[in-house]
C-alpha cells in the first residue's frame, strides 16, 4: 500500500500528484464492518485510512499530523458519512 508520487511541469510550475491503491483499506474496513469484530470492546479500531486522503485533510485544515485540531477534523469527516467506507466498526 506504498504512496506513489510523480512530479510534472505544468505552464512553468511543478505539480505532484500522490496516488495510492486503497481497494485493501476498503476491503479491510468493510470485513469489520460485518463480522462486529470487537464491537463491545472498550478500545477498537475506528477505522483505517489511507495515508494520501490524510494528507488531503492535513492541507485542508491546516493541522500537523498527531494535533488535537486534526483529530477532531478527522472525527467529523469520519461521522458525516461522506468517508463511511473508511470506518470499522460502526464508529
């Protein structure tokens, strides 16, 4: 689940684009979503998400990785239902 990263001159600026196959995350995510797996522990996985699409929200909100700031964008985008496919569990 390696990040690919390819660099192109677009009009004089350089662009990156970072890609990433995320199909083993969706899968992973949708497997704990049918078995219950762990769902009456006190502690248990949330979900798994690709590191391109945190990335992605980190530029959004302007937070450092591991920040309480990015923590609790990544808790709302989590239970908007726009990323269900992200979520474990029935966080």
């Amino acid at each position: 689940m390696s990040v690919q990263t390819k660099y192109f001159d677009e009009d004089g600026k350089i662009v990156i684009n970072r890609s990433q196959d995320i199909q083993r995350i969706l899968d992973f995510n949708k497997e704990r979503n049918i078995d219950g797996h762990n769902r009456k522990s006190d502690m248990r996985l949330a979900g798994s998400i690709p590191f391109v699409v945190i990335e992605m929200w980190m530029k959004e909100c302007g937070a450092k990785l591991g920040s309480p700031e990015l923590n609790e964008y990544i808790k709302k985008k989590l239970m908007s239902g726009e990323f269900s496919k992200l979520v474990a569990n029935g966080y």
